[in-house]
C-alpha cells in the first residue's frame, strides 16, 4: 500500500565516516569516540532497555513533564511541523501529539536510516492526517536543508528531547543551536530537553546500573567496530567506568583498558596502557541559568521552562529572541529561495 503522507530522503553518511571517525578518535591521547556511533541496531535495542531502568530516571521524568504543553499549543495559528532531532523512534512523538493536538506534519532526523524510515512508516499509517517526512541524515547536513519548501505554512517547532544536547560541548551547543534558529525562522520555536544538575546519589547509579545495561550498551561499541570494522577488541578487557567531572557538570562515560594490549584495525595497530581509558560519552547536566545563556547566544529566548516536581529534569521552550528577528530573516528568505529550485513540493504546505 502506497502512503500519501509518507515520505522518505536519505542523506546517509558515508560508511568511511566512521572507520575515519574511529582510527582518528583512537591515535589520540586521551582516546575518544563519538556517542552518535553508539546507536547500531544493538545499541538502540540497548538504548530501549536503559530507558526502562530503575535508576534512569531521565526518559520516565521527560514523559511525565510532557503532559503539560497544552497551553502552548494553543497559542499558535498555525498547525504546527515538528522536525525531531534523533527521531528513530516515533515513541516521544507519539506522546508529543496527545499535549500539542495541532501537529501537521512531521519531520523526524536521524542517523540510523533502517530504524527511521520503518518507524515512521507505521506512524504515517496510524495518522492519516500528518504528514511525515523521515530524513536520513546526520545534524550538520541539516544547515544546507531546503526546510522552507517543507515547512512553509506550519510553524516550525525543533523538537530535540532527552537531554541529547547533553552530549555536546558548549561551543557545539551553541553552533547547533544558532543553526537551529535559521531553521525554525522567525515564527518557529524548539522544545528543548534538559537533564538537570542532581545529587550524585542519582546521577551516578543512572549511567552505572546494577543489572550492567548500560555497561553493555557503553561496550556495544566496541562490538560494533568488531562487527562493522573488522577490528578485534576483546571486549572482556574492557571495562565500563563512570567520572563526574564536577567542573564542567558532566557524567563522563569510559571503557578502561584491563591490561596493556594492542587491536588490530585497518591494518594499524592501536596500543592500550593497563588503565588507559576510551572517552566515550559526556552527558552535560544543565541549570536554567544553563539554558538560559546558551539561548541567548544563539538567538533564541527561554520562554517556558517546565519540570517535575523534583527538579529532575526540564522541557525548556525556546522562543526566537526579538534582537535576532531581522538580522536572520535574510539567511531564511534565501534558504527559502534555494529550496523551492531543489524540491518542489507544494502539494504539502499547509492547507493546500
Ligand atoms: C541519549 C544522550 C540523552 O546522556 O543520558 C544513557 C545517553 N548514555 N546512558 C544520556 C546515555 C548512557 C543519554 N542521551
């Protein structure tokens, strides 16, 4: 059966990317890899998995807090398109539509193509009247994006939850953020979620479980370089280890090296110390002076800013910040101009 609101466009990632990624990552003292290459099809399975632990309390905290943004909704004229960064599961986004009943049309983002593209598919055959649009493609391509030929007559709303943004630096906060904000235009907003800063006491048990899921999904990565790669990590001599870093407010994920040995990868070989450790996850915990600052860098204003009721975690919504309207109205009028020559696709403004 053909969907007619149902479309797809893969930007994937060059597979290269990723042994690039690793060899480089891994030459370097301290060692690193990026968390984006944790979400193989294991990885996201073991994803699932954490998110339904005892001791994560972070995706059952954000659902609770998501019950409350009716209000908004009812504040906008327009239907609304929401773009969800990391968007492989359309499990938030079917929370998302029961508080925002004015959703037209869809645009989930992701790098794990397969899982995407399957999801949104159900949801496009569950919601006859939204219209989805499931784009393969890593969050930097998504500056060169013709978002106006989707978009226009929605408001664009940048849905980007659980803390995610957690994972970046600050200074890549903010340069996503300010591409964001062409994105959205000067009607849109984003829905942000943030981790909030906690006691330790349940910080550290919710990245270091006791049933070890998050151990095996920290280790996954390792299997997948083994899999995808054809390294030989003995994942045995690996172990899973968590540091805060208390002066950058940050949950530290690392695979410790058990003993000194060397893997093979594309013909190199990579030495570890006994005790040397791969950096493999930051996991940023925010304030609302946090979030509040890196908005107004990227042109955006803290508008809401919503929590439970013991300050776990927030769903911050961000306006676009007033200074900021002019000065970009150029940058989204000419991506508007580009796009409407790349893809024409009228038949799915709003309204039409
Ligand atoms: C998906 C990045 C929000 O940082 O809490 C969970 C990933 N890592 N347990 C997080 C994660 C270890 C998660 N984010």
């Amino acid at each position: 059966m053909t969907l007619l609101n149902f479309r797809t466009l893969d930007l994937a990632p060059a597979a290269q990317d990723f042994l690039g990624d690793v060899l480089q990552g891994l030459k370097q003292t301290p060692k690193m890899l990026a968390p984006k290459y944790f979400y193989d099809a294991p990885g996201m399975e073991l994803f699932e998995q954490i998110c339904e632990l005892p001791e994560y309390y972070v995706t059952r905290t954000e659902l609770s807090i998501m019950a409350d943004l009716k209000p908004f909704a009812t504040t906008q004229s327009r239907p609304l398109a929401v773009i969800e960064l990391g968007g492989a599961s359309s499990f938030k986004f079917r929370h998302l539509q029961r508080s925002l009943p004015n959703i037209g049309m869809y645009i989930p983002v992701d790098i794990c193509g397969p899982a995407l593209f399957n999801e949104a598919q159900l949801l496009a055959r569950d919601c006859p009247e939204l219209n989805v649009l499931a784009l393969c493609a890593d969050y930097q391509q998504l500056a060169s994006f013709p978002w106006a030929t989707y978009t226009a007559g929605y408001t664009p709303v940048v849905y980007f939850p659980g803390s995610t943004i957690g994972n970046l630096t600050r200074s890549e906060a903010k340069s996503l953020l300010k591409m964001l904000r062409t994105i959205v235009g000067d009607h849109g907003c984003m829905l942000l979620g943030c981790d909030l800063m906690k006691s330790l006491k349940t910080l550290i048990p919710a990245y270091d479980d006791a049933q070890g899921v998050t151990a095996a999904f920290n280790l996954n990565l390792l299997r997948r370089i083994n899999k995808d790669l054809g390294a030989n990590f003995n994942t045995e001599q690996f172990r899973h280890e968590i540091r805060f870093n208390e002066s950058e407010r940050k949950i530290e994920m690392h695979l410790v090296s058990q003993i000194e040995q060397s893997v093979d990868l594309a013909g190199q070989q990579i030495h570890f110390a006994k005790g040397e450790s791969i950096h493999t996850e930051d996991s940023r915990k925010f304030t609302r002076h946090d979030i509040e600052t890196l908005a107004a860098e990227s042109g955006f204003a803290l508008e809401k800013w919503w929590t439970d009721h013991d300050d776990h975690f927030a769903i911050a919504l961000l306006g676009v910040n007033q200074a900021s309207r002019t000065v970009h109205h150029s940058v989204v009028s000419s991506l508007a101009h580009t796009s409407a020559a790349l893809a024409p696709v009228g038949d799915w403004a709003a309204g039409a």
